[in-house]
C-alpha cells in the first residue's frame, strides 16, 4: 500500500482529464455494466512506465476523433478490491500493471499488458489505442 500523499498526483493525472476513479468493486460492476457503447478503463500505477509511457499515452490517444463514451480508472497497489474486481472482467490476461482495457457492450475487445506498455513510446500506445477506438467506438 502506498500513502495516499504519493498517490494522488498520479491518480489525478487521469482525473484531470475525464477519468471515473474507482475505488471499490461495486463501483467497477457497475461502471462496465452500465457505461454506454464503449468504456477505457486504465489500472494506473506508481511505476516509472506508467509515469513515462501509459499515462502519456492515454491522454494523447483522447484527442482522436473517436473516442470510448466512458472513461475510467483502477490504481493498483493502492485501490485493491476495485483492482482485483476489474481484473476479473480482462480474463483470460493474466494481471497487469500498468495496462489499459476497452470495452464494447461491457465485453472486454482490445487489451494493452504490462510487456506493451513497457517497451513502447507514448505515441505508439496511443496509436494503438486510436486503432481500437476506430474499430469499436
């Protein structure tokens, strides 16, 4: 567990943007079973590929024209039912920190792991994202 003091500057680093923070499972359920057309939902992290790479990455990708209509977060490591409940919705993905799911109709279609996030550039996440949003939003 992280302190709270640490945290929040990452968390807020989504929120700022448009992004639900979840903080329990309940909130997960009901924000995949009910977020319209199409959901992003983030499991943010304190790692440094979060910071330089996944955190970037997603805002940039929110200047597409297409766009997913709900946006929302997990902080792992901080956030830990809410985390542990959205992991269950990307089965059969192993758990990942940092990654990024889309959903379409509360089904799980485009998956970014930790290995795609780690070893890519901002740019590339987010063009990868677009690609995603074009084909299901």
């Amino acid at each position: 567990m992280y302190p709270p003091e640490l945290v929040q500057p990452m968390k807020d680093d989504l929120t700022s943007v448009g992004f639900n923070q979840l903080v329990s499972p309940d909130e997960v359920d009901e924000i995949i079973e009910n977020s319209g057309e199409s959901l992003l939902l983030v499991v943010n992290s304190v790692c440094g590929c979060a910071a330089g790479n996944m955190r970037p990455g997603v805002k940039l990708s929110l200047e597409h024209d297409k766009l997913p209509t709900t946006l929302a977060t997990v902080f792992a490591g901080v956030d830990g039912d809410a985390t542990t409940q959205a992991r269950k919705y990307f089965l059969p993905y192993p758990p990942s920190s940092p990654s990024i799911a889309l959903f379409k109709d509360g089904k799980l279609v485009h998956f970014l792991e930790r290995h795609h996030i780690e070893g890519g550039t901002a740019k590339m996440i987010s063009e990868n994202l677009c690609e995603a949003y074009n084909q299901y939003c």
